[in-house]
C-alpha cells in the first residue's frame, strides 16, 4: 500500500481542499448577518491555508508520475485521458482560489466580484472530484468501477473539508486570545454556530459512508469476476483490520464534536476545550480517511491482461 502513499496524499488533500473551499464559501454566505468584517476576519486565515495545502499535494501527485515534465505530457491528452482533465482542473482551482485568496487578502475587486471569483473556484473545484472519481473508473478494475468511487470521494470531500475549517476556525480564534486580539461576541457566535453546522454536515457524511462501505463490499462479493471476489477477500480478510480501524476513528472524530457542541449548550465553555475538541476531531478523521484511502488502492484487481 505505500508504493501509492503519493497519489493517497494528492487525493486526500486535494478533497480536503474542494471541501475546506465550499464550506468557507458557505460561511460567508449564510454569516453576513455577523458583519462583512466579522466573517472576513474570522474566516480568511483558513482560506489562506487552502492554497499551500493543494499546492504540496499536487507536488505529491507528480512524485508518483516521476518528474513535473511528465504532467506536463499528461495535459496533452486532454480529449481522451481522464488524468490530463484531473490535472488541469487542479491546476486551474490551485489558480482561481489563488487569486481569490489574493483578492481577498488586498481588498482588490468589488464583494460582488470577489464572491463570483469564489463561486467559480468551488465549482472547478467540484469538476476536479468529479474528474478525480472518473480517473477511476475503470472497466478492468471492478474494485473501483463503481458508483461508490465518486460517492465515497465526495464524502471525503466534505467531511475532511468541514472538519479542517472547524478546526482552523478554533485555531486562529485561540491563537488570537493568547495575543490578546481576539475577536468580539460577535466573532465568537459565527464560529459557534459553524461548528453546529459543520457537526450536522459531517454526521451526514459519516452516514453516507456506513450506508455506501456495506453495500459496496456487498456488491463485490457478488460480481461474478474472480478480480472482484479477490478484491472483496482483500479488503474483508487482509485488511479488515485497517477498515475497522478506519470506521472507528472517523467515528470517533464526528462523535467527538458532537459531544463537545452539546457541551457547549451548558455552562461548560473553556478556551482550552474550544481548540482542543475540534482539532482532535479533525486529526481522527483524517487518519481514518488516509486509512481508508490507502484501502481503496490496495483494493486493486484488473480483469484479464
């Protein structure tokens, strides 16, 4: 499994960065009645975030190719490879919120015409998972010829997306009362009430994933080739270990934010436990999901030559 440690860190974290993109725009969608300047202020050093974090695994996509030029063939193929597609859209959301970012950073352009910057990026952004899941399916591989691909892609998307937010949202806010320019009651609610949210959309995405692991393993199992069967036997007998290790932990990181929220609701609210309990819960499911990553490419099995 870890010959393809390369292209388990592109993947996860370019999800993660389509996610933690959608879910900022989210915020400053449904924030505004905080303040222009509250949501700006409360949410911009995560955005900042975004861009490195695509960049190094998009460096790590081209350790698997071998050297940067061989991406640069791979864009030739544009109207038959699913690869050359995958490329260019992560080299043009890289772009796109790069320049959003920037717009955001110097106060350049119109509200109205950074947010249709945003807007674009998220959409390209979507495109690439889309494209992403596509790279996959392959008619010679069962494992991954599947409508679960995209399904269990998207899922990590937003999952890993609204948990590195909730975290970053908790970091920055503790970073600046230990300098002693934390923000106002104001800020306080906004992060608040997007760790509600991002609690709600990260139990709906752990949902999706329980619903689609049974069914998926269960469509496998009963495919009639012996690449599909073998799959199944992988991912049930050789590593079922690592799979319940993965569902365990992502488990535990949603439940872990859930319960730290319903805490929250009484008089129990430290400093301390607001950067903790987010931060814990992020690195949880992004353990279980490189976990489970790595899964889905040790599953791998052609049917014939």
């Amino acid at each position: 499994m870890l010959s393809e440690l390369p292209l388990v860190v592109f993947t996860i974290v370019a999800q993660m960065s389509v996610g933690s993109f959608v879910v900022l725009g989210l915020i400053h969608l449904f924030g505004g009645r905080a303040g222009r300047d509250v949501v700006d202020e409360t949410s911009d050093p995560a955005l900042y975030a975004i861009g490195p974090i695509l960049v190094l695994g998009l460096l790590a996509s081209m350790m698997h190719l071998g050297t940067p030029i061989r991406a640069i063939n791979a864009l030739r193929h544009l109207d038959s490879s699913w690869l050359s597609r995958e490329i260019l859209f992560g080299l043009l959301f890289a772009a796109v919120g790069g320049a959003f970012a920037f717009c955001q950073w110097f106060k350049w352009l119109t509200p109205r015409w950074r947010q249709g910057l945003a807007s674009l990026a998220a959409l390209i952004g979507l495109a690439l998972i889309a494209v992403m899941s596509m790279v996959y399916m392959l008619p010679t591989v069962p494992a991954w010829n599947s409508w679960a691909t995209p399904a269990r892609f998207f899922a990590t998307t937003f999952l890993l997306g609204s948990l590195a937010i909730g975290a970053a949202l908790v970091v920055t806010a503790e970073v600046r009362r230990r300098r002693g320019t934390g923000g106002d009651d104001a800020s306080e609610r906004l992060i608040l009430s997007s760790l509600r949210w991002i609690a709600i959309g990260a139990s709906a995405m752990l949902g999706v994933e329980f619903v689609v692991l049974p069914l998926y393993l269960g469509r496998l199992a009963t495919e009639r080739s012996a690449a599909a069967a073998g799959s199944a036997d992988t991912l049930v007998t050789t590593y079922g270990g690592y799979a319940l290790v993965q569902l365990v932990m992502v488990f535990l990181g949603v439940a872990l934010l859930g319960i730290f929220l319903s805490r929250l609701a009484r008089p129990f609210n430290t400093a301390r436990m607001l950067a903790l309990a987010p931060v814990a819960a992020f690195v949880l499911v992004f353990g279980g999901e490189i976990i489970g990553r790595m899964l889905f490419y040790a599953s791998y099995a052609r049917v014939g030559l």
